[in-house]
C-alpha cells in the first residue's frame, strides 16, 4: 500500500500515534487544535477533524468540551471483579483494617510527607480560597449578628435555596426546607445510617467502597456485607437483589457517581434500576454524591435519586471537594425519613456556623459556582490524564489503573508480586503518604491497590515521589 | 429599746430594709456605694460596711466584685426534691415531652414571638461580635488556604492550647492533645454517651435536665434513670451511689455548675465525693461545662474534673453560650476515653471548620477573653436580678425561683393550681414563647415549672410579656 492510497487524514492519524508510541506525544498532552493543524499541514479542517476523531474512537485520544483533544494514557483497566458469590455473607470487619485506616491518615496529616493520599488538595488554587475569605469577610463585617447570635436549625434559607437550584444539574427537584445542613457530607452518611439502621443490622457497601464508612459502621455496631463493585458496570445489583430478596439489608451505601476510589460512575440504566429496586424492596437506599458534581462531561449524568418515586434514597453531598474544602458545609436529602433526619441533627450537633452558611449561599447565588466548577472538571480531567501518563511511564508493567469520569481520584491495581501495605509502608519510608486499597473494604481486600490523588500541582516533588513509588513497585515485583 | 441603744450600722440596715419592704429599693438595685453613703450620711465607712455586710448575710443584698452591693429578689427557693426514691428505676422516655420539646424548638425559632425560652441571647450586646467579625475577616484574608485546604483533624493548634490554658481557671490541668474540637458542645455529649454506653443501657441523668439530652437517650436506644438534683447540693449522690453499688448504669451525666435549668452549682465537697464514686465504682461521668466559665463569683469553682483522679471524667464545653454562639466551636477532654473519642470524630464528623477555629484561637490569645468574662458576668448576674425582682412583682403569690449562682436561667415554680404546658400554650397565643418545666425530664415531670431565660435587653416588650405571663399564671391559680 503505497502512501497515495492512503486516505490524508489516516496519514494524520497515523503520524499522531506514531508520535504517542515514542513518546514525543505523551499522556495527557494536549493536540495541535483543529484550526492550527489544518492551517500548519496545509490540510482541510474537515481532513485533521476526521483524523482527531478517528483516534477518539479507538481511545488513543479524548474530546474535552471547549479544551480540544488530549491524548489518553494506554493504562489498561483493572479486570472485572469476581462474581457475585462474595457478596453472600457478612465478614467481620477486620481490626487491621481500621488500625490501617489509622496509620493512613496520620500520614496523610504529616506535612513533612509528599502527599499523594489525601482525597483533597492541600494548597495550589484549586479552589476560589480568595474569593471566599472575601465573601467570608464582608459577611461577618455586615451581619456580625451570625457570629453573636446562636445559629439556629435549619440554618441559612439562602444556602438551602441555593442547594436546591444547584442540585437541578443532577436531576433533582427540591424543597429548601427539604435540606438538612450538615457537618460536612460525613456526618450526612453518619446521619442516614442513624437513622434507618439499628445495631446488629446488616448494611450493604460496595466492595471497593469509601474508607471512613468501615469505622463508621462499628461503631455503629453494623454489619457489612460488600457487594462487588465494576469500575465502569457499578455496584451488582444482581448481588444486590438477591440479598433484598432475601430481606437480609437494612440498607444500602453507595456513590453512583464518581466513586471513592475507583474515580468512575455507574451507567445510566443501572441507576434507574438501582432506584426501582429501592421502590420495590422498600430499602433505603445512602447516594452519597460527594463528587458527583466533578463529573468531566456536562449535562451531567443525574443521580439515582432522580429516579427515586417513592422518597427512598437519602442523597448525601457537601461542598467539601467541590468548593470550600475548609467550610465543612454538607447537606442531605432525605426524603420519607426528613423528619427523623432533621431531629437528629438537632440533638446530635445543633446546626452549622451561620456566617460560613450565609458566605456559601451568596457564592452560590451570584453565578460563579457554575464556572468555578467548569474550570475545575478541566482542571481535574488534565490533572487525572497527567496522573495516568505518569503511572504508565514508572509503574512496573502489568499495572492497571481505571479511567476516571471525574473527580481526582484513581485506582490502580499492580502486578502479582506487589503487597499495597509493604508499599505504604515502603514509601512512607521514603516520606510519600499513599492509601493502600486494604482500607476499602473491611475484609482487606485489595492488596494488590492503591488509591492515587492527583489533586496536586505536579512539581518536581510530586513526580519524583511517583517515580520512586513505582521503582518500589518494580522491585515488590521482581522480589517475588 | 431607744434609737440610742441602737448601733449606727444597724439603724441604718434597718432603714435600708425598710426601703426594700416598700418598695423604693426594689430588686435589682444597687445601694448606694460605701464611700458615697459614708459621705451623704455622715457616717464612718465601717459603719456602712457593716451594715451593708449585715444585709449580705442575712441574704437582703449581695455584693458583686468590683460593682458594689445590689438588692436581691425576695423570691423563696423551691423545695427541695422529694428523696431518692425515684432514682430506681429507669422509666420510659414519654412520647409527649418529645412534641412538646419539638414545639418549644419551633417557637424559639419563630422570630415574631417574644422569646423568654431560647438558652441564647438574640441580638443585644452580651457578645463581642463586632469583634470576633473583625477576627473572622482578618483570619480569612490573611491565610485564605484555611478555606481552600480540608480542615483535617485534630485541628487548630492554636485554638487547642487556648482552651487548655484558660481551663486552668476551672482547676483543669490538660494539654492541648488530649482536646477533641467538636461541633458544640452537643457534639461532645453525643460522642460522650457513643463511647461510654450500648443501646440498652440506662444512663443516670439529673432532674431536671438539660432538654436536649432526653432525644439524644432515646436516638442511642438508652433508659434513662433520673436522679434527684437540689438547686443548691446539685444532684443526690446518695441516690447515685446506690445505684453504682447495684451497676446498674453505664455513665452519669451531669451540670455541676451554671445548671441548664437550675442555675446553681454543686458544692465543692459533693463534687469531690462524685469524682470518688467515679473512681470507686470505674463509672464515666460526663460532665457538661457548658456555663461554668459564667459562675458569678470568682475565682470559679473548680470542675469535677479537677478532682479526677484516674480519668473517669469526661468534660464537655463550648463557647456557644461564653463568647461566640455563632461558632458552633465546642470541646471535650475524654480522660481515658481520648482516643476512641477522637477516632469517633474523624468518622461522624471529620474536623471543625478552620478558619473559625483559628479566629476564636486569637481571640482567646490576645487576653480578651478574660475581660469579656468578666464584663458578661457582671451582666448576666444583674440581667438575673432584675428577672427574679420582675417575676416577684408580676407572678402570683407562692411562685418561687431559684437563685443563680452564673449564666442567665432561671428555674421558677408556679403555685398550685398552675400548668406549664397549658401555660406555653397561652404564652403563644399572645406571641410569647417559654420553656415549659415538663422538658426537662424524660418522664415529664415538673408541670409547675418554667425555665425562664434573661438573656435579652429589658424592653418594653420584654417586661410587657413577662407581665402577660405572670397575668395568664395568675388565672390558671384562681381558676384550680
């Protein structure tokens, strides 16, 4: 085949994945724009955008609204996990689980350490902080009655208006006295189960599922039983349904969208039928939507709880990753258990710090959210894309890592060999904070895991604290 | 006997009680300083000073320091609790205390309503919150990361050894690392009670108690079992010790100073003998300080805390009700429990917000606090007389009130024939709220008693309601 039969732009294609296999394009690199191409190679735009969309569909580069293509790393993802057997019984939490969980977050509150753990970042502007130390000031300098004055329930009528508007994004149609505050999206989770559970009862989580909900639930005295959870399928529902039908839950932990660790979402259609089965089970059913609005793609995809008829799903979010990381400002929605919920707020903490409510509400109000969040889906689509190119590059080979649909969050199976808590413990040695994947079930599975943060500017520090991760990586492999 | 015989002190005490019999010295009033009266009577100042000191003791005035000599209210005291009798046996928590402290929520809520109810001041100047506005700005344009970053545990450094140091005024000996910031002092008694107890058990609490407490119990699954608590020997550690020797209660919890509602304090040997028993029979006491930094007198009366020899003691504060309501800033020293309480923290709630935690740390640094104490001391001690001498000339004969040692409540028993539930129902018909004495046991004793706040400039509005009041108690007498 000689090049004249070649199409132009499968010769365009062609040089591009020429130049991502040497490395002269490397993950996360942003391509040429269609205009510039075109006018560079003397080509027609409708030529170079056959050619960018030809390496979108094979998945050697990706669309990102309003930013132009990005080349994507060639991590693969992790393998499905097992079948739905494991999901039969409750196991015992593990007490080195929760000693573990423990020993991760002093590290993580070390700031000697080159954090590539915590599951917020800890500087860099991510985050309007300016702004809202402004917004911050003038609302305690003009009403500095919410600072002397007792800050009663249910708190900020702006700042529950403003939930309810924003939550629309997600598909969600709701009251302003519908919204309890809360102490952050935690003490929401806290809530729910509080309220729908009693101790003894079983609860089902996802398997991998987010760490703090395993000490929560012992001290609530709860058992877990994991449901197996797909990176790109969501939890089964099919483990699912077969536990409800056997009345053996009395509810069940999840987050549809953007999931800590695996950073993906849960399909439309299993939300509708995750939210069906919560009608038909009379189940309730915790969405915690913590991230939810950090989805990459916008419409975004809407929450199980806009497909819940019957008031089943308790909806728990915060505006902890999204916005204002130091206002510990969560909410929930609670649907037929409103009531329970707001009266446990009362005798469990009151109510939130009104000034911290009131600056959050005008923010919200005055239209920067919707861009604020905007530039931060780039930010953190680039960032994740960085982390994943990195990962391919000085990770031993044989790692996995999943393809986030937001957020800043990524997790990453590596090869037979490897043992997630060594390598905590390794690179803790070396002064780099990781999460090992054993907090993420309360069994400690997930020993070949870990969960990644690339919510970090990537400086030289941080590059060289992965780099050096994967070399312990690479020798956790070879020494096995 | 000739007014010769008589000393020149006594004559005078005698005119002085005369004045106050009809009236032209009501309650409330300062005498006219020592020096003064010496001069405008031509008298030695130790002859006015053992007049005045004669008064005092005999319980016609009080001396305040550095204010002078005030008249004080002639309203009898309560009787004293019957024995012990009803401590042994846990009753259920009624369902009718639960709606009705719901209602008495709402009405505190409703702005419309003159409030006499809310434990908290609604605007006024009994806060610095001018200031603390200032602070908050400050903190926030200076280190605007407090907002951007995750408010990760333990949190403020700072603000921690703020409160470690000024406990040292309750006879408190701690260091900053064994503080657990909490959302309230709410919080603190929820985490309290989460370590210490497992549903099913029975926890002995004072009655009355603090309201909050009773659906915070039944939230826990906890029987409550109520001891006998005297406005002025604090709860029957007799009644408490029986029920230690039989183990049959898993934690106390208690107000040992400022009570919430009484608003009087334990005397210092009885708080010795309950760190005892604490001891003795290896039961937590947890220990609400949440007014003792506005005990009247100084030095304050030290904690029970103080007396803890082997950290049995769980002390739980805030500054919701000293300095800044609005911060929802509270704390606890767990003693022995420390650890499991702060684990608890980190997975109901995480952390405090910062930027709050940091401001109320420099204000608690540069020593304002301690003057602020004393301003609001001051304040409050004369808010309270002038609420008692009020209540003595508005309500009908037979009512009876305690007699504040700190804060601003105040516990007041109607005569026979009165009903507090009807009589918050007729308050809030005439848009007056009250707290009605049934909230303050779980099996809604005390339906002759209000808890009355003097928290609130005395305005027109507020002396017309407090009349309107004692009218309505006045007609439910007559009409028994």
């Amino acid at each position: 085949m000689t090049n004249e039969s070649v199409p132009l732009y499968q010769t365009l294609a062609n040089e591009l994945r020429d130049a991502m296999s040497d490395g002269r394009l490397s993950a996360g690199a942003r391509l040429p724009s269609v205009r510039e191409a075109a006018h560079s190679r003397g080509l027609s735009i409708n030529t170079v955008l056959a050619a960018y969309r030809q390496l979108e569909a094979r998945g050697f580069v990706e669309a990102r609204p309003q930013s132009g293509y990005f080349v994507r790393s060639r991590l693969a993802a992790p393998p499905a996990p097992e079948a739905g057997a494991r999901a039969v019984r409750p196991r015992p939490i593990e007490p080195a689980v929760l000693d573990r969980i423990a020993s991760v977050v002093a590290a993580q509150a070390d700031p000697e350490h080159v954090d590539l753990s915590l599951a917020c970042p800890k500087g860099g502007d991510f985050y309007p902080a300016a702004r809202l130390a402004r917004l911050v000031a003038d609302t305690a300098r003009r009403h500095p009655h919410l600072i002397g004055d007792y800050s009663l329930p249910p708190g900020s009528r702006r700042l529950r208006r403003e939930i309810a508007r924003h939550a629309q994004a997600l598909g969600l149609s709701m009251e302003s006295d519908e919204i309890v505050l809360t102490n952050g999206c935690m003490e929401a989770l806290q809530f729910a189960l509080r309220t729908v559970t009693r101790p003894g009862d079983a609860v089902a989580m996802e398997s991998p599922t987010y760490f703090n909900l395993i000490p929560l639930a012992k001290r609530l005295g709860l058992q877990i039983i994991e449901l197996p959870t797909h990176p790109e399928r969501g939890l089964s529902l099919d483990a699912l349904e077969m536990l409800l039908s056997e009345q053996r839950i009395k509810a069940v932990v999840c987050m549809p969208d953007v999931h800590n660790p695996l950073g993906t979402s849960m399909p439309l259609a299993a939300k509708r039928r995750l939210a069906s089965l919560a009608t038909e089970y009379r189940v309730p059913v915790i969405e915690d939507a913590l991230y939810a609005e950090l989805q990459y793609a916008t419409p975004l995809q809407p929450a199980v709880k806009s497909f819940d008829r019957d008031d089943w799903v308790i909806l728990c979010a915060s505006y902890t990753k999204t916005l204002a990381p130091g206002f510990r400002i969560g909410w929930m929605e609670a649907g037929r258990f409103h009531r329970e919920v707001a009266d446990l707020k009362f005798c469990s903490s009151v109510a939130q710090p009104a000034v911290l409510c009131e600056a959050l509400g005008t923010f919200l109000e005055d239209g920067g959210y919707t861009q604020h969040l905007r530039r931060l889906r780039r930010l953190y689509a680039s960032q994740i894309d960085r982390l994943r190119g990195v990962i391919d590059e000085v990770f031993p080979t044989g790692t996995r890592a999943t393809d986030p649909t937001g957020g800043f969050l990524l997790w990453v199976e590596l090869p037979e060999g490897c043992d997630a808590n060594r390598l905590f413990d390794a690179a803790l040695a070396h002064g780099i904070s990781i999460t090992p994947g054993t907090l993420f079930s309360p069994s400690g599975r997930y020993d070949r895991h870990l969960r990644l943060s690339g919510c970090y500017p990537f400086s030289d520090r941080h590059i060289h604290a992965l780099v050096t991760l994967g070399q312990l990586a690479a020798e956790q492999c070879r020494g096995r």
